[in-house]
C-alpha cells in the first residue's frame, strides 16, 4: 500500500522515524479507542442506516449532521498529527508524551464511557492534578529536569522549512496509513465472523484507499500551517555569521521588533519547532476545531455514544449550562472587581421572576391583560434581554449602599439582600403567588421547534454561554476591565489613577447581575414555573464555589468550575442513594455496613458533608483553582518563591510588615 | 496663564502665578492637627519640595491635594479652581497626578497594564464601543498601547523590553519608574512625588534626580515633591518648605531653608553635615495614613 503513494518524503530519516514512532503511536491509540467505541457506529449508521441499532437516529438529518461530525474529526485529527510531528523539536522523551497522551486523552475517553460525560470529565479532574502530583515526585526522585527553555527564537531556513514540510507530510501520511490498517484488520475479523455485512465491507476496503491519500494530502496542509508558525529567514541572509548551521539564532533586532523580551519568551512556547506541541497554540487550534463540532452536533452523537436516554441528559447539561452563565456573571463581580458577593442568588431570582410574571397568565391575572397563548411565549426573546436590564437594574440600586464597604462588610451586606429578595417574592403573594410560586411559564417560541423536547434548550444555552464569553472576554480586555482589576489590586492606587471608584463598582455589580438576569429567564422557561424556594443563601454559595474551585477571574476556569460544581453536586451525590440500591453497584455493599451501624442512614443524609469535604480537599491541593488566571497563579504562588526576581529587587512586597524597615535601610 | 521662571524667594503675594495654591489648609484627625494652617503657593514649571521630620504631615497634604483626605478647613486651588471635595479620580482627570511613598502598583498586571490604567481618564470607551469593537475602540486602544509605551521609553529601552512583565517581579527602581509613567498616562499639568527616591541606592538616586529633572523640563511639568534626602532636596529644588508639627515654619530657596534656624532646630537638629545623614538615614516613615 505505501509504495503506491511513496516518494522521498515519505521515507523517514532516522530522526523524521522517531518523531513518526512518538505521534503516531500517541495519536493512533485514542483514536482507535474513539472509533471502536461510536466513530464506527457512526460512520455504520450513515453507510446503511437499515444495519443500525435500535435507538440511534436514521431520519436524513441527523445522519447529514453525524456524517459533518465525522468527516471535521477525523481531518482534524489527520491535520493534528501532522502539525505535531512538524512542531516537535524532539527534545522531550517519548515516554513522557505516551504518559501525557495517555492520561489526558485516553484516560478521560475511557471514563466518558464507562460513566457519561459529566461524570466523566470530573473524574478526570480527580485524576489529572493526580498524575501531575506523581509526575512531579518521579522527576523530583530521578533528578530530572526538563531541557532548558530555548532562550532565542531560531530562524528556519529554506533547506529547514522543507525537511519541516516533509516531516509534516509523513506524520498525516503514517498516521492515515497505521489507522487504515488497524482498522481494516479490525472489520475482517468481523466479516469472516459474519457480522459485517457486505456493503460495510466494500467501505472498509474503499477506506483503507481514501484515508492514506487523504493523509498526505492533508499532511501538506498542516506542514503549511507549521510552517506559518516559523520564523522565516530575512531577504539579505546575513543573519548567522559563524554561527552553526542550521541553528541560526534570530538577531536580537529581530526578536525586539515587535516583542519585549517576556513575550519573546512567551511566543517561543508556541513557535515551530517547539519543544511542548501538544501545548503549543497551534495544536489548541485543532483542538478548538473538535470541541466545536463535538459541542455542536452533539445531541444527534449523544446515542451513538451513550445509548438510550438522550432527553434526560440533554436537559441535564441545559441546566448545567444556566450554571456556567451564573458563574461568569459572578466571576465578573468576584473575580474581576474583588467585589465578595453572597447575594448573587438575588439577581437570578428577579430575572427567573421577570419572565415568570411576564410569560405567563399570571401576567393578565396581575394586569387584566388578556394573554394569549399564541403571541406570549414569542415575548421571550425580547424579555431575555429584558430580564437582564431588570436585574442590572437591581444590581446597581443593591450594589449602591455597599459601596463604601470592603470585603467582609460587604459579604455580610450582600448576604442580606441574598435572604431578602427571595423573601420579598415570597411575601408579595398578590402579584407572585407566594410559596406556591408560578406555574405554566411559557417556553419560549420559535417557527417549527419543538419546546417539549430539550434539544433546542441545548441550543439555546449554548448560544446564550457563547454570547455571555464574548461578552466577559471583550469587557475583561479593555479600559473597563483593566479598571475592575485595578480597584481589586488597590482601591487607593485606582482612584489616584482617575478610576471612578462608585461608577466602576456599580458597573461590575449591574454587569454581573445582567448575566444572571439571562440566566434566570432562560431557567423559569425551561423549568416552566418559578418559586422562592429555587433561591436560597445556599445556591450563592454553590455559585461562589463554582468560580473559587475554577479559578477566580479566569473566564475558562469558571466554566469548567461551574461544570465541575454541577456534576459533582446534582449528578454524583444526589444520585448516590439510587446507585446505592442497585444491588450490583459498588456502593450497595456499602451502604449497607454504614446503614448497620448507623440504621435509617442514607446518602442523601451526608450529601452536604460529603461535598463540603470534596470541596476542602480541592482548596488544600489547587487553591488557585482548576484552571487558574495567569494573574491569580501568580499571586498564590509568588509566596513560595519560585519565581526569578531581579537582583537588586526588594523581597518585601509594598505594604508587607518589615517593607518600610528593608526600604530605609541605604 | 504665563510661565514664569522661579526666580526669587519673594513668598508672600504669589498666589496669582500660582498653579497649585493650599489656603490655610487644616486636617484634624480626632485631637490629632495633622496638618494646621498650612499656605502653600506652586507655581507653573517649578520643582517644590516639601521636607520636614517625620510625622510632619507631609503625605497627609499630598492626600489631601489628591482628594483621598477632605480637609477639616481651608481651600485648594488648582489653576485657580477650588478642587475641595472632589473625589480623587475628578481631581486626576483636572490634571493633577502622584506617586505614592511605598509604591502603589498593580503588582498582578503588567507593566503596560498598569500605565494603560493611568491612561483611564484619557480614554471615552463605552460599553458598547467594548462589546462590539466598534472602530473607534480600536484605534483607541491602539492609540492607548503606543502611548504607554512611549511614556515607558521615557525612562530608557529597559521598560519597554519589560512591558509584559507583572511588575511585581520588576526591581525597586524600575517600579518608581512604572509607577511615575502611570502617573504620566494621566497628562498632569502638576506631579506629586513621595519620596521618589526612597529605597534607591546612590546611582539609582542620581538617575531619579535627572528624570525629575526631565520631567519639568522636557514635559514641561510642575513637581511637588516630598524628599528625606537632603541632598537631593537642596540640589534639585526651585523652593522648598518645611513642615513640623503639622505647621509650615520655613519656606524659600534652598539656601536660605538651610540657614534658617527654626529649620535647623526642628529638623536638621545640629548643622553639621554628618548629623544629617544621621538624622537622614534613621527616619523612620512617615505616617502614611492611606494604609
């Protein structure tokens, strides 16, 4: 097979040979892992949808948009591995990247199986600051030190960006030709079973053609891509004089043209040739390319992956979702301003309470107003932005008497309108029904979408989460942002630097509470009905935590927090009662001793206790948080000090005990 | 208003020229005279210090110019306006900036960062310029980044090379130097410096005295200035007054402030030299009550 297409590149040199070994192998196993598992069925129920399993979806559709799923995949991965064997300096051991490879890819897809995704995935947030604990001690107790930064970007040369080009090539080329094999080898053990039937094989044999010819082409493409991420040599060439060849170092003119030196040092972590690819922002592209066309096709993949039962967990993650949204508001309050929130709860009940009283006959009840279910559920749309505005509103006029107050002072005056809201909707039983709440809260309306299912639920809080990032991250990078940051480094500092200390507050208190509003229209349409009991002091304290253990003012670590929050506390604990009467689960011979000792115990008695100690646990070992902000990572680990600082730089920070004693002396 | 040069020790009388201009200025805190009675004229494009022992209240009158202390009684005028009772952020934008004596940086931003937040009074971006980049954001912000950096290369290539750095990791030195560019973002007409040279050794000092330097006469700007160390004070000052007890007892040229004997009695102890640097180097700090 490899002759057929064979030409100079694509037979290694020694050096191309280890680089192939390394990626190929390390891409090849989640992949296959991948296809065995719901990549076959896929690309199966496309090909004859008549051989499919029961419950995966044949209409045209689905199968169009599982079929778009599969082919973005597999080119991505097929570019990855190109783009990978291209950027590797091949200074870092093969072992090493196998292990990387194995936890953070393999692993994660092993759990995913075996117990869903979210679970799943917060497994793997247990395992994952695990391996890097004990990869720590093994390099600690084998002395190893990884090799020194590169500390000057090189130029790579014409002769240099071929032999880049090629290795690219020969990466996609390899990686397609392996994965063809394994995968025709596995269909004719099938066949010869007599499981496989005969158009499926025909596919097989016409894939084991496609997919080498597809992976060189598709190999130059990424060589392509790599090489955009050189440093390519200037016109006139006299930038090495006697420097040895091929490892000419850019001139320190060139490296400061547009950078400072810290970039200098940033940049070459994602340049090609690098020594961490699988890090390197070029790889984070593909990456990016399979989170979005997994997010976004995923309710039709969701049986083919996990079987029955799409429903149920589509509208699970629509609720996980409101959850991110909730964090990202606060982390804007919290993480940006420095601003302790308690209250948070407050501005999700008024925006839940804004459509809730608007979107549905409780309206008319309140105004006389005939509401007519035709029109009112097309209301949403405007009342999303709506119930925003009003809990902006609400932010500002709650955050207005706070503003004198710092941290502490402030906790104790937002949690007293966290209690009072709340109670204030409760007690307005003319307009709000009281304990019984509102009922009948319309979905919202769309031509030709069907509410009752949760798919479009799914759809629309992914475009709400997408709208609210774009939003946090435009803010957060800009005059506005910088401000927030400022007052939370140093209030005095700010304001004698022409920050508007009330008006940058109160902006970060309505720009939190905003988000929240959205959230909570979206939540009192899905759940169809809206009572006080939905807003206890106890959810602030869930929302706090989802941005605490994410990372606080880091935009992708409260989303990963607020997912993490969720699974753990609504997905695992709630359910561990009902894994634990299932006389097969591990927990039933479990529950059981307990319930000896201590009779009537169940789960649910120490849910609160069993995720307070989770939580501790996290703050001891990653108080930075999951996925720390480069700031914040900083702040907590400068004490320890591991960080360069200048000779001649004073240890004491500004404000420390001992500062003024350290500065004096002269 | 005329630039004149400073030229005399003339005092009295020279409120019209002034652009920094403190009218019996008094500060209680509880029983406390922080600061009593205290007159001050500033005139445009001159270098003032002010010295004085510790607890003298000189930082209680620079956080009074800048708005953090309102004063019990009294009147500040900057070019001519009363500024009593702005908050401190109105204050900058009427075009006065400062540093701070213990060096008040943003130490988890970068040194870029930090000037851009200088620059927060010059920049008009709203929230929805922000949300939707509207064009005029970007060339702003373009415009912002330029300009802090050049304020940076105001002090030479070493800032700029480091504009991404946090500054925490920055040495002493450079954070005055970051710390006075963010004061510069703002586009002062008058800078006040607290101990600017605090903590700096002898050539680090030297350079300090040559930027001040600069800074009025390149940047065409007023300095008021607190200083410990005499010799800094006397060789870079147009004038200079001293404050003890919260009082003014001296004002002048440098020359005469060094011969005046309320001057030697309450600050300088004896007048001889060596007991000066004694005297300089024991000082301890001056209240800082912003802490």
């Amino acid at each position: 097979m490899s002759t057929s297409v064979s030409s100079g590149m694509l037979l290694p040199t020694p050096d191309t040979r280890r680089l192939l070994i390394k990626w190929v192998v390390a891409l090849i196993v989640p992949v296959v892992v991948f296809t065995l598992w719901s990549g076959e069925s896929i690309i199966n129920a496309v090909i004859s949808p008549a051989t499919a399993a029961g419950n995966v979806p044949t209409d045209p559709v689905s199968l169009i948009e599982a079929a778009i799923f599969t082919v973005v995949f597999y080119i991505a991965v097929l570019l990855l591995a190109g783009y990978l064997v291209a950027a590797d300096t091949g200074r870092r051991s093969i072992i090493e990247t196998w292990a990387d490879v194995l936890i953070f890819a393999v692993v994660p897809l092993i759990l995913i199986i075996l117990f869903g995704l979210i679970i799943g995935l917060a497994l793997c947030a247990i395992v994952w600051p695990l391996y890097i604990l004990i990869k720590n001690q093994i390099r600690k107790a084998r002395h190893y030190t990884p090799p020194a930064p590169l500390e000057s970007l090189t130029v790579i040369d014409a002769e240099q960006r071929a032999i880049l080009a090629g290795r690219a090539t020969a990466g996609s080329f390899w990686f397609a030709l392996a994965f063809a094999v394994i995968s025709l080898v596995v269909d004719l053990v099938y066949f010869f079973s007599g499981s496989l039937p005969v158009i499926l094989l025909i596919w097989a044999i016409v894939r084991t053609i496609i997919l080498p010819v597809a992976g060189y082409f598709l190999g130059r493409l990424a060589g392509q891509i790599a090489l955009r991420r050189t440093i390519p040599e200037k016109g006139n060439g006299n930038g090495g004089n006697g420097a040895h060849r091929g490892k000419r170092v850019a001139s320190v003119q060139q490296q400061l043209e547009a950078l400072s030196t810290t970039r200098v040092r940033e940049e070459a972590k994602d340049l090609v040739p690098n020594d961490l690819p699988l890090r390197s922002s070029g790889a984070q592209r593909f990456y990016l390319i399979l989170l979005v066309a997994f997010v976004l096709f995923y309710p039709v993949l969701d049986p083919f992956l996990f079987g029955s039962g799409t429903d149920g967990r589509l509208a699970g993650y629509g609720d996980a979702g409101y959850y991110v949204i909730l964090a990202l508001g606060l982390n804007i309050v919290v993480g940006f301003a420095g601003l302790l929130d308690l209250g948070y709860v407050a501005f999700f009940a008024i925006g839940s309470y804004a459509w809730g009283m608007i979107g549905s006959t409780q309206f008319g009840y309140i105004t006389g107003i005939h509401v007519n279910p035709q029109i009112w559920p097309w209301f949403f749309w405007p009342m999303i932005l709506g119930a925003a505005l009003i809990a902006a509103l609400w932010g500002v006029l709650l955050g207005a008497p706070t503003l004198r107050l710092r941290g502490d002072y402030l906790a104790i005056v937002t949690l007293g309108f966290g209690e009072i809201v709340p109670i204030v909707f409760l007690e307005m039983d003319k307009y709000t029904n009281g304990t019984n709440g509102i009922v009948g809260v319309y979905s919202p309306a769309l031509p030709g979408v069907d509410w009752s299912s949760s798919t479009p639920y799914y759809y629309l809080i992914l475009a709400l989460i997408v709208l609210v990032i774009f939003a946090n991250v435009r803010l957060r990078d800009s005059r506005l942002g910088r401000a927030w940051i400022a007052i939370r480094e140093d209030e005095i500092a700010a304001e004698s630097s022409g920050v508007n200390l009330v008006r940058t507050k109160l902006f970060a208190f309505a720009a939190g509470a905003f988000f929240s509003g959205i959230a909570g229209a979206y939540h009192a349409a899905k759940l169809g009905s809206v009572s006080p009991d939905n807003f206890s002091f106890g959810d602030s304290v869930i929302y706090l935590a989802m941005v605490v253990i994410g990372g606080i003012g880091s935009i992708p670590g409260v989303i990963v927090g607020a997912l993490a929050v969720y699974a753990i506390n609504v997905l695992i604990l709630a359910q561990l009662d009902s894994l634990a009467a299932n006389p097969n689960n591990f927990l039933y011979p479990v529950h059981n001793a307990i319930a000896a000792v201590f009779p009537g115990f169940t789960f649910g008695n120490i849910r609160n206790l069993i995720f307070g100690v989770i939580l501790v646990i996290i703050m001891i070992y990653r108080p930075e948080g999951l996925i720390p902000s480069a700031r914040r990572k900083r702040e907590l680990r400068h004490a320890e000090g591991d960080e360069a600082v200048e000779i001649g730089s004073l240890d004491v920070p500004p404000g420390a005990p001992g500062f003024e004693d350290e500065v004096r002396v002269e | 208003m005329s630039v004149k040069p400073a030229d005399s020790g003339e005092i009295s009388g020279a409120a019209r020229g002034a652009l920094l201009e403190l009218v019996k200025v008094t500060k209680q805190f509880g029983g406390l005279m922080a600061v009593q009675d205290v007159d001050l004229q500033v005139r445009p494009r001159e270098i003032f210090s002010i010295i004085g022992p510790n607890g003298a209240g000189k930082t209680t009158v620079f956080n009074l110019i800048t708005g953090i202390y309102r004063p019990t009684s009294g009147d500040i005028r900057f070019d001519g306006k009363s500024i009593v009772g702005l908050s401190a952020d109105r204050i900058v934008s009427s075009g006065i900036s400062r540093t701070f004596q213990n060096i008040r940086l943003f130490n988890n931003m970068t040194v870029l960062e930090n000037v851009l937040v200088g620059q927060h009074t010059q920049l008009k971006a709203g929230v929805f310029g922000t949300l939707f980049r509207s064009r005029g954001f970007k060339r702003e912000e373009e415009a912002a980044r330029e300009r802090a950096i050049e304020l940076l290369s105001f002090f030479g290539r070493a800032l700029v090379e480091r504009q991404e750095e946090y500054v925490i990791n920055l040495s002493y030195a450079d954070k005055r130097r970051v710390e006075i560019a963010r004061a510069l973002a703002a586009r002062p007409k008058l800078l006040l410096l607290d101990e600017p040279t605090a903590g700096m050794n002898e050539a680090e000092t030297a350079e300090a005295v040559r930027y001040v330097r600069r800074l009025r006469d390149e940047l065409g700007l007023t300095i008021l200035l607190i200083e410990h160390k005499l010799m800094v004070t006397m060789g870079i000052s147009d004038r200079i007054a001293v404050l003890d007890y919260g009082r003014k007892i001296a004002e002048g040229l440098p020359e005469e402030v060094r011969r005046d004997e309320r001057v030697i009695a309450a600050y300088l102890g004896k007048p001889t030299r060596n007991e000066q640097a004694t005297m300089d180097e024991k000082a301890a700090v001056d209240e800082s009550a912003t802490e």
